[in-house]
C-alpha cells in the first residue's frame, strides 16, 4: 500500500468567529510536497494522489486521505484528549480527597479553598447540538484547568462532512472511522481515492467551530458552522519499478555475486 | 531622527494575566526535512496576531507583531500524527524575552514561553531549533522569523 | 534482531505519547497451515524508539501512558496473484493482556491498562458501495498505567488455501508493551 496522505487544515478559529468565515483564515498542509502538492501551507493546497495502475487496467495501489482539523493558538492536536480527559477526573477525585479531609471544627483556611477553586475550574455547557467536545472543562492554552472566560483554549474544530465535485464525481470516497483517540468523540474523516480519472477535483470540507459564550449567568459553547475548499488532483502512471524506471519484474541483478 | 531608545512605558501587571497569550506555531513536515535534508523548505509558521499586522505566514521569516507585556507561546504540529518534532530551542535576545521550556501538563509534548519585556522599535530575529525524528542533533532553519513592534509604530523602524 | 536492552533506550530519544505507534506482525501463512501452529510463523517490529525483539516473536514494544499503539497483520505474501485471486489472510481475533504476576503468566490480567482496546475501520455509515472498511486492533495506553512489563496474546484466525474454514492458533510466545513514565 502506498503512503497515506495526511491533510491537516489549520483554522485561525479567533479570527474565524470574529469574521464569521474561514477566508482567510485556513491553511492547509498536506505530506506530499515532495511528490507534487502545490500550496502547502497556504489556502490553495492542490493534494496530488499519484495512482498506479498495472497493465490490465486494475488499481495497483490504493490511496488513502486522512484528514487532521487543528486550531492554531490552541493546545496542538497531537496532545492526547482522551488522556487530558482522564487527567481532569484524577485532578476532581484529589480535590474530593482533600475537601473530605478539611477539618471545619478548626476553621477552614480561606488559602485552602481558592486554591481548591482553582483546581476545579470552570465548565461550560455543551450544546445538544454540539460535536467532539470531550471536556466541559475550560482549559487554558497551556492545558490547565482555568476559572478565566478570557483565554480559554478553543476545543478542535470538527469536520462534519466532506461534499463537492471529487464526492459526486465518485472520486473519492470519505467516510468517518473511529480512533482510540477520544479527539473527536473518537471520529475522524478518511477517504480512498479511485485513481482511474486523472484530473484536478475540488472538495468542499463543512466545519464546526465552539464558541464559549454567556447566557443566563452561564458559559456555553455555541457552535458555528462554515466551509472551506480543497482539491485534488489525481494521476495516473503505470506501475514501475523505482530502483530501475522500467516495468515490475525481478531486479536487475547482476548473474554473478560481485567479489572483492 | 527620533531617539532609538524609549523609555519603555509601565504597563499594569494584570492586564498580562488575562489575555491570550500570542501563539506562535510552526508546523513541520519531519519526514520531508529528513528525506530532502531541507527543513527551510518544510517549516510553515503562523501566529494569533494576524490583525495586529503579523506578516510571513506559512514561511520560516514569520515576523510576528508584539508589545511588551504580551505572553508569547511557541508550539510545533506535526503533519503526520505517526512522526516526532519537538522544539529543541528558542534563542532570543535576553533583554527581549527569556523563552522557558515546559511541558503540557502529565505529557512530555513540549512548549515554550516568554514574556516580551520591551517594546520593540526596530525587528529582532530569533532562532527556533527543532528535533526531528530520532536524529539527536536538532535541525535549525537557515531564514529567521522575528519579533516586531506594532505597525502603526516607528516610522524609521522597517 | 536486539537481544537486550541498552541504557540509553530508556532515556529520552525522540519519544513522545502523541506518537502513534504501530506494531506490525508478519505471518508466515505456509507454515502455520502446515503445522498447525504458530511457532516460528511470526515476525514482529514496530515503530518505537529502542524495544527489543524486533523482528521476533517475542517483541517488547517500548510506550507511554496515553500513547496510542495500532496493530497491524499481514500475510508474508500478500500482493494480489497473476490470476486476480488473493493469498490467504490473517486476522486478530484478540489481544489478551496477561497476569503480571509470577506463576499466572497464562491468565487474563487483573487490571485493565489499555482503554478502547477494539476493532477499529468500520466507518460510520456506508455511504457508497465503495466506501472503505478496515480491520485492525488498537488501543490506547491508559494514563493511570503504571511503569512495567505488559504481556499480551494474540488469538490470531487464518484463512486457509482451500476451503472456506478457518484455523484458529494461539501465538506461540508473549509479545510485550514496556510501559515507561511519561
């Protein structure tokens, strides 16, 4: 199987709310500059999917697109959710151990209590609508607990589907697939490719950004939907040989061991 | 010509506190910059300031915009969640801030931080190093990203 | 094929929980039909840094808490045949994590240290015909897990040349997670 693509699609999320569009303020990455993507790291990524075909006309390899949305000024994503998650409920069951052993009868310490607070931090209202918030619990760009409304990490932004010409055009298809990862509520969005139909294909990514926001005397995270666009473009060259350049077969070696 | 060096005004500590800190990131492709022994090519830095003026997204020379008080936090993505980077490395000028190296709590994923102790009249380039993969000697980009005042400030400053 | 372990494997080198890591298992299909067994039919490596065993039966993948760990099995031959037909397939029925008490190497463990351990690569609905589905184990180190050497057995189920039974084999030695601090 050949290497599979990852795209990673890093959202300006402050700016994003702020203008109530990802123009501007996506940029996209993926890992095959070296075999042809143009516009890496900009907002005109053009992903190639170099397939290969053997001479009866079959797929010899296939291609998979992996598919990251990250959040820049945020916690990065390669910081394990499901890991802070559990993090954040072994904080709770300390902060129950040491409630349990304050002795009221001798006065509380005032110190004792903020410090507590603290620990506890702040949470938010997850929407009914929502997806892939995994922690109600603000947190910080450092990934600690935070009582502060202010500088609050911005949770992932979740694709909530993959539609567009490469889609409809059966070019590629996306499908979501779990992952031990609790990132997403543990779903991120893949897709393989027919590579049968060279070509350059757009793709239209629909996303949801979080945004805390106060209602009532309470935080909630409200969600916000937007698009942006992608493409691919798909080759198509016979399967060869990459030691030789010439066609699949044995290797050219030599009929006699080279001594010396 | 206007004096080069200000008298850097007081600034409430609190004001600090609060606010977001300016999240300077650099997202590597590691498996390219070993392949090609290339990592200028393979480095894309971004910042939370775009509307304060920050210029050279998606390159090495990213020239982010500061003001003395703001809290700066550098962090590295990855594009493969199978690969490793870390930020080896963050050389500043002292007088303008003194990076720390720390990690998020209960992983060892590295970042660093520092306060911008000046007001910035004129440019001052810094130095990221990177660790790649299992090489041990960190890679460090040939162009260099920057701090720089806000925009609307020193006119002789470019 | 690394028989021990050097002190340096245990330091930091380029290691960090957010690394995916997988664990590849080559199965020499042949043999094990021929002999019923799994003994001398498998070849592990894994993308760690340091971890004995690689390319053994007996590999100690080196992990942290909170990493994630794939395990990905493949037949020794699996390219598609001159005649469109495919060579049998292996497949994990189970990973079972092993008592890490002395005498109860065989039991099931008494404590949990993976979390999601499961099959993953169904996608969430088939939205075409074509959609892909995958099959493949992975898990994630629980954070809670403590330092130390977490034995595993594969229950591995193999298609067979002919026929459409399956042979069903235990494999033959532990393989291992080396669970570090972070």
């Amino acid at each position: 199987m050949a290497q599979q693509h990852g795209i990673i699609v890093l959202f300006d999320v402050e700016n994003a709310l702020r203008t109530r569009s990802l123009d501007g303020n996506t940029y996209w990455f993926d890992n095959m500059k070296l075999f042809g993507s143009t516009g890496v790291g900009s907002e005109q990524l053009v992903t190639i999917v170099p397939g290969t075909h053997y001479l009866d006309g079959s797929q010899a390899t296939e291609q998979v697109l992996n598919w990251l949305p990250a959040a820049l000024g945020s916690i990065p994503p390669t910081v394990p959710r499901n890991y802070l998650a559990e993090q954040g409920r072994a904080d709770d069951r300390r902060t129950l151990d040491e409630l349990a052993g304050l002795d009221a009868a001798g006065g509380v310490e005032e110190d004792d209590v903020k410090r507590l607070q603290r620990r506890v931090g702040k949470r938010a209202r997850k929407p009914a609508s929502g997806r892939g918030l995994t922690e109600a619990k603000l947190l910080d760009v450092t990934g600690r607990t935070t009582t502060s409304s202010d500088a609050y990490n911005y949770p992932a932004p979740v694709i909530t589907d993959i539609t567009g010409p490469a889609v409809t055009e059966k070019i590629m298809y996306p499908a979501q697939y779990g992952s031990p990862d609790m990132i997403y509520d543990g779903w991120y969005w893949a897709a393989t490719v027919d590579t049968s139909r060279p070509g350059v294909y757009r793709y239209t990514m629909h996303i949801q950004l979080h945004e805390l926001v106060e209602r009532n005397d309470e935080l909630v995270w409200e969600s916000v939907d937007l698009t942006c666009e992608s493409n691919l473009k798909i080759i198509n060259d016979p399967k060869r040989n990459g030691f030789t350049g010439a066609g699949v077969g044995v290797l050219p070696l030599p009929p006699v061991p080279v001594t010396g | 010509m206007p004096p080069r060096n200000r008298q850097p005004e007081r600034r409430p500590a609190q004001a600090a506190q609060t606010a977001r800190p300016v999240t300077i990131t650099a997202v590597v492709d590691p498996v390219a910059a070993l392949a090609s022994e290339n990592l200028d090519d393979n480095l894309y830095l971004y910042d939370t300031n775009k509307p304060a003026g920050s210029t050279g997204f998606g390159t090495p020379e990213l020239h982010s915009r500061v003001r003395k008080g703001d809290t700066l936090l550098w962090n590295v993505i990855p594009l493969e969640c199978e690969t490793y980077v870390s930020l080896a490395d963050v050389e500043i000028d002292p007088r303008i801030a003194e990076p720390a190296r720390k990690v998020y709590p209960g992983t060892d994923i590295v970042f660093w931080t520092a306060e911008v102790k000046q007001d910035l009249t004129e440019p001052v380039p810094y130095r990221l190093s990177f660790l790649l993969g299992t090489v041990a000697t960190p890679f460090t980009p040939t162009a260099r990203p920057a701090l720089a005042g806000p925009a609307n400030e020193g006119k002789e400053g470019r | 094929m690394t028989q021990a372990y050097a002190a340096t494997d245990f330091t930091e080198r380029g290691q960090l929980n957010s690394v995916q890591l997988n664990v590849v298992t080559l199965v020499d299909m042949e043999r094990a039909a021929a002999t019923k067994s799994l003994e001398g039919c498998l070849y592990m490596m894994d993308n760690s840094v340091g971890g004995i065993g690689q390319g053994s039966d007996h590999l100690e993948t080196i992990c942290k808490q909170g990493q994630v760990i794939n395990w990905i099995i493949r037949p020794i031959d699996m390219h598609r045949r001159t005649d469109g037909t495919w060579p049998p397939m292996p497949k994990i029925n189970n990973i079972v994590f092993l008592d890490i008490e002395k005498g109860d190497e065989d039991d099931v463990a008494e404590r949990r240290i993976m979390t999601e351990l499961k099959v993953y690569g169904a996608p969430d609905r088939m939205r075409d015909q074509y959609t892909a589905v995958y099959y493949y184990w992975a898990g994630a180190v629980m954070s809670e897990a403590r330092a130390g050497l977490y034995r595993y057995r594969f229950v591995l189920e193999l298609e067979k040349e002919h026929g459409t039974d399956k042979l069903y084999l235990n494999s033959a030695r532990y393989p291992a997670l080396r669970v570090l601090p972070v």
